[in-house]
C-alpha cells in the first residue's frame, strides 16, 4: 500500500516504479530474424528508456530535498542498464542486426557503439566528480579585484555593492579574497570596468587574471578527465570502419575545418565591451508576447504539413510543472493508454496564464502532445521520445511570459524547434529517434529548423551590436575548440602555436593563450565535441544557400527531422546538395556559405 506521501506526490510515485523496475532481455528471440529480434528489443527496453527520459525530466525541475531520491534512481537504472548491456543476448543480436539490410547494420552499429564506451560506475563517478569540482572552481562566489598600480584604479568603484577594488601589490585572482558577493554580480562588476577603463594594458591584466581565476584548481581534474576520455574514445569498437557510421569529423578534418573557421575580427577580448559599446544598437522590435511568437512559430510549420490542435478541456494538469496525471498513468511499456481519444479540440489559440496541452500533427500523422506552461525560463523537455509503432512523443515547453530582447526571443524559436524535432522523429528505433541515425549530427536538423523560423519571423534582424557580438562569440568558440582538439590529442600543448592562433582569430598578442583551458566547463563536459555548434551553423548555411533548387524545404524537414529512412549524414547531404558533398568538399563549401545571411 502506498504512503501518502507517495500518494500526494507524483515524483515519490515514480521513485518507487523506477527503484522497482528490473529489465531483461532473457525473452529475446535469438532465434528469430533480424527484423523479429529488432522489434522485440524494442519492446523489452522501451520501458527502461522512458523511465530514464522522465528521470533526466525530473532532474531538472526537483527541488533540493528531492535529489536524493533522484540520485537513488540514476544509479539503480545505471545498473539495469550495464545488466543489459553485458547480456549475452545483446552481443548475438548485434551480430545478428551487423549482417542484414542496412536498416538493422545501422543499429546494430549503434548498439555497439553503446556497449563499448559505457563507462563502469566507478569511472563514470570519477567523471562526474572532476567535472563538478571544475564547475564549482569557475563558480567560485569569493572574487575580489586586486591592483598593482594605482594607475589601473578607476577614480570611483564601478559599484560599491558589487566591486572590492583595492590597491595592492598585484593584480591576482587566483587568490581571491572571500567576501559575500556572488559570482553573477562579479561578472558584472568586471564588464564594467573593462568597459570603462581606457588604459588597454590594465583591461589585459584584469582579463587574463579572471581566466586564469582557477589554472591551478583545475589541473589535476582536468588531467583526469582527459584520461578518462581518452580511454572511452579508445574503447570504440572497430565496427567504426564500417560503410554506415557516420560520426564526428576525423580529428585532421575537424582542424581543417575550424582553420576555416578562424577569422581575424582585430578585436581583443578585453577590448570587446567598449568596442561593442561604439556600435549602433536598434532595440528590440519584435513581439514582447512569448505565447504570441510561439503562435508566429507554429504558424511557419504549417510549411511542412505540421498542425495543431489545442486539447480541451485541459487533460494533463501539471503539479510543480510536472504533469501529475501523466505520471502516474506512466506505462513503462510505451503504449498511449492515457491519450484522450474523445477530447474536445480546437483551433490553435494560446491564453495567457494557463497551461495548454496541444496535439502535434505531420501529414495527418499524429506525432504526440505538446504541453506548454509559463514558467522562470524558456526550456523544453522530451518527456518522451516516440517510436513508430509503439508509441507517441511527449514534450514540454516552459517560457517567460514576457520577452524583452532579441536573444529571449531566439531562445523561445530555439525551444519550439527542439521540441518539433523530437516529437516529429520517424524511426521505428528508440536509439535512432532520440540520438540520430548519423551519430553526433542528430541536432542538426535542430538548428536548421530553428534558422528556417528566424527567417521567417518578423523584427528579428540583428542590430550591428547583436551581429559584432555575435561574431565575437563564434570565433571564440573557434579558438578555444581549437584549444580543445590539441588539448585531447597531445600530451603537451604548443604554447607557441595557441598563441598564433589566438592572434589570428583578434590580432592581439596573448603569449599565454594556453592557458585558457582552465577557464571554461566545454573542455571538462563536451571535449572534443565542443566544436559541433559550429558545425552545425556552417552546415545549415550550406543547407540553406546551396541545397538543389529541385529539393524544397518540406523535403528537407523529411529527410533532417522525420528521417523516417535512418539516412546518416552523408546520405543525408547527398539528396539535399549537388555533388561533390564528401567532407572536404563540404569543408570548402563553409567557407563560401559560412558567413551568409538571408
């Protein structure tokens, strides 16, 4: 019998379903064909996979007194999962799906690829440890500025409820003094002052410092987040060979690429904010309504034969923005048991203050439920991913009421395309719809639908500020990508070589460039891979300037977002591009496209 604590929450109830849930996949058929074997693990480990997608749902919306119970879930379902993993029938199904239609070698290759760098739990907790240590380092709310000369003070404090400027025998902040300002009013502090400070040298000393804020802190994790890396990179099976795998760039391409990349903008980080500061700034004269640009969206969709229907009454009610009803029909089997079939619908009219829970159509395909609240931030969450033939997506979109620039703006079009790239995914294969047929690209049609939106919504032209911000950002992601790949595939870093590229991307001399790598999270959580926006942006450009005047943009959301094919990428490109679209040529073509602009 239920507690009632469990009763009157909905996450204790799903605590208690996932402590409880045991996996197996001792009923496969090993028997069977590849394509009877394919749906029944399908079936044996749909259950396992939406109770891992709630959790990661969860983890984001639990309140603090609710971590436990979630970490006690994690690390049950990270067990089950290395248990089916080391099952003797999932090495036999591999081999069986490797030797079939190419359908089946594509999963099989995935399965693979999930198998060998599953990470134990020992080294997956060491992972997780130096990555949280590097975070709480460059977070760290104890920051003070501290001076060598009196000619780098400002003849007033920036902001005396933010700012401890004080005369001292250098300028250090690797041994800051504790004090009770946070970290958010620090930056804002620092932004001032190189903003108002005209002696370009002292701007150079107090940037440097702050990025090398937390050099020695993050050495010794960094070292073993590296080794742990490595390690999983080489654990790859040799399956990477095969004609269907379609990953990441070599690491000789991704250098090329980023080389491609590299644009010298003669602006120097430190001079940034005052550079941006001469530029002309049109404010924002788009909607201030979230609910209404989502309307704009969804209006642009229809493009690809996507339609809605706003559900009513309101089937789903949400209990902390957690839809309560849904969890607890939660059916680990993935069939749609608790979809309302004799709801009254109406036409696509969002109201203000309320939660709306809407069906998701593509062709008179029922793709899911779209469910949409107002909340402190814009977000989506894929509550559940669908899989033809077994069951429907769940998304959820939380947003600000009131939008105030162009970034919030963009990040309401960014939520909306993420969701309808998950709900629309047609494969009939979890692993497929939910990380991509071609492995590490399967956000790309993500960000091409996000472009495609942007372009059609009105009063979302960037200002001359927004766009030098912009490329800003983009080189020095270029650089610190840069960073990142030799970083990951030398034992030392060339000092000498970073410093020239920091040059080529500002045209500023940094003889330290090197150490850079201390101060951002990408190179601790994404590594190497830390380089795919990039990728991405120039890939759609491409898309977008080059695609074949023969191919539409409702074919392009079939084949990027649907894929209902399991197309990789180079499949992908080779329908949508005129040859040659092997990488190389590709490469070259982002030079050309990369900067483009509708």
């Amino acid at each position: 019998m239920a507690t009632a604590p469990a009763v009157a929450s909905p996450l204790n109830l799903f605590i208690q379903q996932c402590l409880q849930f045991k996996p197996t996949l001792s009923q496969l058929d090993t028997q069977a064909s590849a394509s009877t074997q394919a749906v029944q693990f399908e079936q044996l480990t749909l259950g396992f996979n939406n109770i891992n997608d709630r959790l990661n749902y969860y983890r984001d919306l639990a309140q603090d007194n609710q971590r436990e119970s979630i970490l006690m879930c994690q690390l049950h379902l990270a067990d089950e999962l290395q248990t089916m993993l080391n099952s003797p029938n999932l090495t036999k199904l591999i081999s069986k799906l490797d030797n079939d239609e190419p359908t089946y070698a594509k999963l099989s290759l995935r399965l693979a690829t999930l198998k060998a760098t599953q990470l134990d739990i020992n080294l997956k907790s060491q992972l997780h440890n130096a990555q949280a240590t590097i975070r709480r380092n460059l977070q760290s709310q104890h920051l003070s500025m501290v001076f060598n000369q009196s000619g780098c003070e400002l003849p007033q404090p920036i902001n005396s409820a933010t700012a401890g400027i004080k005369s001292k025998e250098t300028l250090d902040m690797s041994n800051v003094e504790t004090n009770e300002r946070n970290k958010k009013d620090f930056d804002i502090s620092l932004a001032k002052y190189l903003i108002l400070q005209p002696d370009e040298q002292c701007r150079k000393s107090a940037w440097i410092a702050y990025q090398t804020r937390a050099k020695d802190k993050n050495k010794t994790p960094l070292a073993a987040i590296k080794t742990i890396k490595m390690a999983s990179k080489a654990a790859k099976p040799s399956i990477y060979s095969a004609q269907y795998y379609d990953s990441n760039l070599t690491s000789a391409q991704i250098t090329r690429f980023l080389n491609s990349q590299t644009n010298n903008i003669n602006v120097a980080p430190w001079n940034i904010g005052q550079h941006l500061a001469t530029l002309p700034h049109q404010a924002y004269q788009g909607t201030t309504s979230a609910l209404t640009l989502i309307e704009q969206s969804m209006d642009v969709l229809s493009d690809f034969g996507v339609t809605f229907d706003v559900i009513k009454p309101y089937a789903h009610k949400l209990d902390n923005n957690l839809p309560s009803q849904q969890t607890n029909n939660l059916n680990v089997t993935g069939t749609d048991k608790d979809t309302d079939t004799d709801t009254d619908t109406e036409n696509l009219t969002l109201n203000a203050n309320q939660n709306s829970t809407i069906r998701v159509w593509h062709n008179k395909r029922l793709l899911g439920e779209l469910f949409i609240h107002p909340g402190e931030k814009t977000a989506t969450h894929t509550i559940r991913y669908p899989v033809i033939g077994h069951q429907f997506a769940q998304v959820s979109i939380s947003y600000r009421e009131k939008i105030k620039n162009r970034r919030q703006a963009l990040n309401v079009i960014d939520a909306i395309a993420q969701a309808i790239s998950g709900l629309a995914r047609g494969s009939q294969f979890y692993l497929n719809n939910k990380f991509g047929a071609s492995a590490d690209h399967h956000q790309l049609g993500q960000h091409w639908l996000s472009q495609y939106i942007q372009l059609r919504v009105p009063h979302l032209q960037a200002s001359a500020r927004e766009q030098a911000a912009s490329v800003y950002q983009q080189q020095l992601r270029v650089f610190r990508s840069q960073l990142i790949m030799q970083f990951y595939s030398t034992s030392h870093l060339d000092t000498a070589s970073l410093h020239n590229t920091f040059y080529n991307s500002f045209n500023s001399h940094w003889y330290e460039a090197a150490d850079l790598t201390y101060s951002f999270n990408g190179i601790a959580n994404e590594g190497i891979e830390y380089y795919l926006p990039l990728w991405y942006q120039a890939l759609v450009n491409v898309i977008i300037h080059s695609r074949k005047s023969s191919v539409t943009a409702r074919q392009v959301f079939e084949i990027f977002i649907v894929n209902e094919d399991n197309l990789i990428l180079s499949e992908q490109l080779a329908i949508i591009l005129a040859p040659p679209t092997d990488i190389s040529s590709i490469i070259r073509r982002t030079i050309n496209d990369g900067n483009s602009k509708d």
